[in-house]
C-alpha cells in the first residue's frame, strides 16, 4: 500500500508551497479552516485552491446542516468550482448516507467526513464514498481504539474490492502519521505545522551545524 499524504488547509498560500516542494497527494479543507483564511467569495477561494492543486484530490465541505438542504447544496458547489478531482464532503450521520449514496450515483466522489468508529466507516464506504476519513486524535480522546478502527477498516475495504481510501484527519504529532499509515490508513492528512515538524529533527539539526562549523575553521 502506497502512503499518501495530504495537506489539511484552506491556505492557498501553504498549498501551492507543498505542490511545489512534490511532497502532498492533495488537499483537504473543512468550514473551520476556511474560517481561518481573509474574508472573501467562497467558490472563488475553492477555485484558486483547485488551480493550485492541479489535478490533485480536493476536498470541500457542504456547509449545511441538514441532511434535505444538502444534496441540493453539494451538487452547487460541485457544478461551481468545476474541477475534475473535487471530492464533496459529507458528514457521517443517518440521514446524510442517503446523501452519500445521491451523489455517488451521480459519480460525484464523496469524502464522508467526521467518523469516530468502525461501524461509521463501514456504513459510509458501503454507501459509495470515494474516502472516509477517521478523527484520529479525536476518536482516541473519546475512548475509540483508533488504530484497530483503520485496520478493520482497510480490511473491509479489501475484502468488498471497494473504491475507497481510508484518510486518518485529527494529527497532533509526526508519530500519529507514522501510526495511522501503519494501522492502515492509505491517507494521511495534516497541518503545515505537521508537515514542517516531519522534516525536522535536533540530530539533523546538531549534524548540519557541525559540518558548517567544522568546515568554517578549516576554510578560514
């Protein structure tokens, strides 16, 4: 299995720096980090976004709460953004499996959003979405056994020959993407900040400047 590594922001800015570096898959966004971005049109924020993804997976999130409004308002922002590799995102919940299955149907690929237990990732790959994504952090915070969660899951995916990839959202720390690839999940995704921390390390750091120091007196 091929561990993929996605961006967790709705920074144009952090995007199209990690594009450029070749080292994220895609991009994922929610309402929250939209809301941490400069005010302004949401399609037009969304298409930026997909021109810097170029081709690459993004997801967007419907912004409303009820599971009637949200077919309705999936396929708009779908038909606005106009982008070959937009995934919609769809919370998990009973009424919005409905939802799922609609837009499936229609191949519209859906990122089902917010799940906490096996039983949620299961009910949303057998609905049609395209990912699932597990709160990590937050399924452990609850009392969730995170990493058996992705490991059944990735083995109920195989087992149906489902088109469905599993994303590990909610990281806090480097060790959680390590983890969360291992237990199974084909995709991670994660903050600059995470991002930034995978590349460091006080060995590399301590090396790098020894070399430097070393080299200095001896070229002086």
């Amino acid at each position: 299995m091929i561990n993929k590594l996605f961006l967790d922001s709705a920074s144009i800015e952090e995007a199209n720096r990690c594009i450029s570096m070749g080292i994220i898959d895609g991009v994922t966004t929610n309402p929250s980090l939209f809301s941490k971005q400069p005010k302004g049109d949401f399609i037009s924020h969304c298409r930026k976004l997909a021109e810097v993804c170029n081709g690459l997976p993004l997801s967007v999130e419907i912004f409303s709460s009820d599971p009637d409004l949200m077919f309705s308002e999936a396929m708009k922002i779908y038909k606005e953004i106009d982008y070959t590799n937009l995934n919609i995102k769809i919370p998990i919940g009973v009424g919005e499996l409905s939802v799922i299955k609609k837009l499936s149907d229609r191949n519209i690929p859906v990122n089902c959003t917010c799940c906490f237990t096996y039983s949620q990732m299961l009910l949303a790959a057998r609905a049609g979405s395209r990912y699932v994504s597990l709160f990590y952090n937050r399924a452990l915070d609850s009392g969730e056994n995170s990493n058996e969660i992705l490991e059944n899951t990735n083995n109920y995916i195989k087992s149906l020959n489902l088109d469905c990839e599993i994303i590990s959202g909610s990281i806090r720390k480097t060790d959680d993407v390590i983890t969360a690839w291992s237990s199974g999940s084909h995709i991670v995704t994660a903050s600059m900040k995470i991002i930034e921390d995978m590349c460091t390390h006080q060995g590399t750091t301590e090396s790098v400047n020894g070399f430097l120091q070393d080299f200095s007196e001896w070229i002086s």
